[in-house]
C-alpha cells in the first residue's frame, strides 16, 4: 500500500487507528482513545517484508561453511576435547556461567574450535518447551568476524548477524524488529545509532525466549572494530538475559567485570593432543608420503618439534610439502623456520604464485592477448618473490619458481607487437627472461632443487629456440654459419627433454618442445630456400 498525501477523520466506536498516509491525521469523535499526528508518515503493511533482507549484512550460516571450505574442512577429532573440558561444561550446564571466552595466540585453531563447538550445538536435539533440561540449545545464533571485510569487522554487523539468524530460525521474535524498523526505517540499520538500536532489540528477543538456554557465538571479537562498544554489549546482554550463554574467541582482550566469567587459554599444553592428531591427518593426505610409513614418521616428529602445537604452523608446513619430491622432505622440514610470521610469509609467496599464474593463464587463454594481464602477472610474481626473500631463512622453492613464472612471462612479452614493434625490444625481453632463468639455475643447482632446476633448464632451452627465431629474421643473419650451428644445438637441446618428458609420461612438456622443435625446423628450411635464391 502506497503514502497517500491529505486529511483523514475516523468516527466510530472502538480504537482508532490511523491511515497509511503523510499529511495531518485527525482521528476524533469516537468512544476509543484520540490520536492527533502532524506530519508522520507510517509504514506499509510489508515494511516487515523489507525489514529482514534490510537486516541482513551476511548470511552467518554461510560464512560458516566458506570458513570451513577455506580451511581445508573441520578435522573434528581436534576439536573433541573441548567438548569434555571442565569450562566448557560448566558453562553449558551451569546457570551462573554465561560467557565463555576461549583466547589463544595466533593459528591456535580458535575458528574452527568455535565451528566444531556450532556444530556440536545444531546436532543436538532442541529442548522442548515443558523440558527442564536446560543445557539443550532452544535457538543458536553465531557471527564470525573478519577484519579484511568491512561488511562483518564491526559492531554493528555483530548485532545485525546475530538478530538476523534470531529472526529467521524464531519469527515470532521478528515483532521486537517490527516495532523499531516501522518507526525508523531502513536507517535503523545504518545510522550512527545503530548498534545501540540493534543491541535492545536483540536484549528484548532473548528476554522472550525463556523455555531454555540460548547460545550466542562470535568468533574472533579482536578483528572487530568497535570492540569496546562491542564488548559492553556482550556484558550487559550477559547481566540482563540469565539464560542466554555467550561464547567468544579471542586473541587477548576479554570484559573485565562479567557475571558468570570462564576464560579458556588455548595453551600449547592444552593444544598438543589436537595438534598431534592434526598431524597425522595432514600427513596422510600428502602424496609425497602416502605410501612411505618411514618417511611420515620422520616427517611427524619433525613438525611436532617446530610446531609449537600451532595449526596454522602445521598446515602451512603442510603445503609446502605437498609441492615437493619425496626426495627433498627432510630438507624441506630441515628449512622451515620456526617462527609462524615466516611461514606464513611463505604462504603468502604460495598464493601470490598461484595468482599471478592465474594471470598468466587468463592471458594465454585470451585470443585478444590483451597484455595488461601479463604485466598483472609480472607484478604478482615480484611481490612472491619479495615475500620468499622476507623469510628467514628465505623461501628458496618460491624464489626459484617467481624466477622461472617471471622468466615466462617476458618470453611471453617478446611477441607482443605492440611492446616490441622490432627485434631490438623483443630481445630485450628475451634477455629479460634469460637473467632470470639463470638466477633459477643457479640456486635449484645450491639448493638440490633436482626437479625445478630441469624445468629452469627446459626453458633456457624454449627461449634459445626464441632467441634463434627473432634472429633469423634479421637482414643477412640467413647465411651466418654461427647462427644455424645454435639453431641446431638448440633442437637437439629440445628433442633430448621431449624424449625425457614422454618417458615420464609429461605430455603437456613434450608437446611444448615438440612445439619449438616445429617452429626451429620452419625457421630452417625457410632459411635454405632463401639462401638459394
């Protein structure tokens, strides 16, 4: 129903209710109560309709399955013990308890704790109404905070997401948002006093549920920006709902002054049973070691010395491994700093690769070969690199593969025409290339990299074969002796790795020197029938 500009009266018997309209509203001459409203303009009977889509800044449920997905799934033989600790089940058991807040250094696998605890609480069955077992969730609401995405790093989005599930598991609760979005609006939401607004309405639905205990989880509060505001909201929530039970992860910060308080401390000596069955989970999914018991037993005790009963250690460890040769995993583990900053600088040098590969990738695939994507790449492959160099010790597998993608890319950058109008850019570019494959040959030789220090190889090989092709176009060059003596060397160079690479079964690299073999074997004989006019 549509605002209607003008006056309206009502006379009768009964309550008198205004009309959905703006304008002056003179409501008389009845045996109910007499309302007189300037200027107000009411909202139209589907405001409700609006109200939740309005609400909703995330979908909390979804974010809970991104979370787990992103993080290679929840190992939920880590996360039982939380289950059987005294904290825990005070606080679920225990009237007086109503918050729990889990702390821990960074990567002490608090999010997916907090997952496999959500997770634990949806699989049990939901009190019934007459029931007094109070430790049985009537209603769950959760929010995850993440402090890279401005739509759920503050307190406002919090409140919303955890209102938002209220109302969607429990619409007879959505009447306490009815009376506020009615009166104000989409603007109830985003004006600046939102969270206070959202705070009461969230007080006022959990005073309503009253059968039995109600949970409210938010994971990682220290990524959220108005923390302070945040946390006051939690303790007076917590003071005033005696029924409803918080659970919050943190790095540090915790209330001071809470009814009902347990800390837990993920400590390494509470972590090291869940670490340690990690580990072998990790270990048997890696193919380096699927069928090398020796291999994995070395490989465990290695890790669970460095780890210092941290996940995010283990599963970076873990990634790294998963690019190696079997061969090299003892020298891998050997390197690996014991810091968790430097492995996750390795990390960041992993993902920084596989962007600028996908870079690499949308351009090779683009019949337009729009060039921005290579340089996109180009500046990918440098931050891997200087991410790799940051390490201590430096990350030797990730310089010598942002040596050899760079590398790659100027080869590619050779025969662009707008780049390279002529034979002089396009060897710039060549040579370009060449510096960096040397550089790779170079430390995969000191670092025994056997596998990557054949494929920097294979390539020195693809881009003499290129060198060769600009060079024969040159004026004259047709008839130089030294030109086609390195032209034959060069194929003879190619067709030994494409016979390797078809033993070993690597048709995509033999295809690819038997590529160039094609286009040296053209440039030939286009140069013996040129010579012989």
């Amino acid at each position: 129903m549509g605002s209607v500009e003008g006056k309206y009266n009502h006379r009768g018997p009964g309550d008198q209710y205004n009309n959905p309209s703006t304008g002056t509203q003179n409501i008389t001459n009845g045996d109910g109560p007499t309302y007189i409203a300037e200027s107000i303009k009411f909202a139209s009977p589907n405001a409700v309709d609006r109200a939740i889509p309005n609400l909703r800044v995330t979908n909390p449920q979804n974010d809970k399955t991104r979370i787990e997905h992103a993080k290679g799934g929840l190992h939920q033989d880590s996360c039982k013990w939380i289950l059987a600790h005294p904290k825990f089940q005070e606080w679920r058991s225990s009237a007086d308890s109503r918050l729990l807040w889990i702390k821990g250094h960074h990567g002490m696998g608090k999010t997916m704790l907090v997952v496999g605890v959500i997770n634990e609480l949806l699989s049990q069955p939901r009190a019934s109404p007459e029931s007094n077992d109070n430790s049985r969730p009537e209603i769950l609401s959760y929010f995850f905070c993440e402090r890279d995405d401005p739509r759920i790093n503050n307190a406002c989005a919090v409140l919303r997401g955890l209102v938002y599930l209220l109302a969607v598991q429990k619409p007879e609760l959505i009447h306490h948002l009815r009376q506020s979005y009615e009166r104000e609006g989409p603007d109830l939401f985003r004006d600046v006093n939102a969270s206070i607004a959202l705070s009461e309405i969230l007080t006022k639905m959990l005073c309503d549920i009253k059968s039995a205990a109600v949970y409210l989880i938010v994971d990682a509060v220290n990524e959220c920006e108005g923390l302070t505001s945040l946390l006051s909201y939690i303790e007076n929530i917590a003071s005033t709902c005696s029924h409803a039970r918080w659970l919050v992860s943190s790095l540090n910060s915790k209330p001071d002054k809470v009814q009902g308080l347990l800390e837990l401390e993920l400590a390494p000596s509470i972590m090291s049973p869940a670490v340690n069955l990690y580990i072998d989970h990790k270990l048997r999914m890696l193919d380096p070691l699927k069928h090398n018991k020796t291999l994995q037993d070395t490989a465990r005790a290695r890790i669970r010395e460095k780890a210092n009963a941290n996940f995010l250690w283990v599963s970076l460890a873990c990634e790294e491994l998963q690019g190696v040769d079997y061969a090299r995993v003892q020298r891998v583990l050997a390197e690996a700093p014991d810091e968790l900053l430097d492995m996750e600088r390795r990390g960041r040098a992993r993902m920084l690769l596989e962007h600028g590969y996908t870079q690499y990738m949308d351009f090779k695939k683009d019949p337009r070969k729009v060039v921005q994507r290579l340089e996109d790449a180009i500046k990918a492959y440098k931050k891997a690199y200087d991410a790799a160099r940051s390490s201590r010790p430096q990350y030797d597998m990730g310089i010598i593969r942002a040596y050899i993608s760079l590398a790659e890319c100027h080869r590619e950058l050779s025969h662009s025409r707008k780049l390279c109008p002529d034979a002089e850019a396009k060897m710039k570019q060549v040579n370009k290339a060449d510096d960096y494959l040397q550089k790779a040959v170079l430390l995969a030789e000191k670092t025994e990299d056997k596998e990557r220090l054949k494929r920097a190889k294979f390539d020195q090989a693809v881009l003499g074969a290129r060198r060769a092709l600009i060079t024969m176009k040159q004026p004259g060059v047709v008839a130089d002796a030294a030109v086609t003596r390195e032209l034959e060397g060069t194929r003879d160079t190619l067709l030994m790795f494409r016979r390797e690479y078809e033993i070993a079964g690597n048709k995509a690299a033999a295809d690819w020197a038997k590529f160039w073999i094609g286009e040296l074997d053209h440039a030939k004989l286009k140069a013996a029938q040129l010579r012989q006019t």
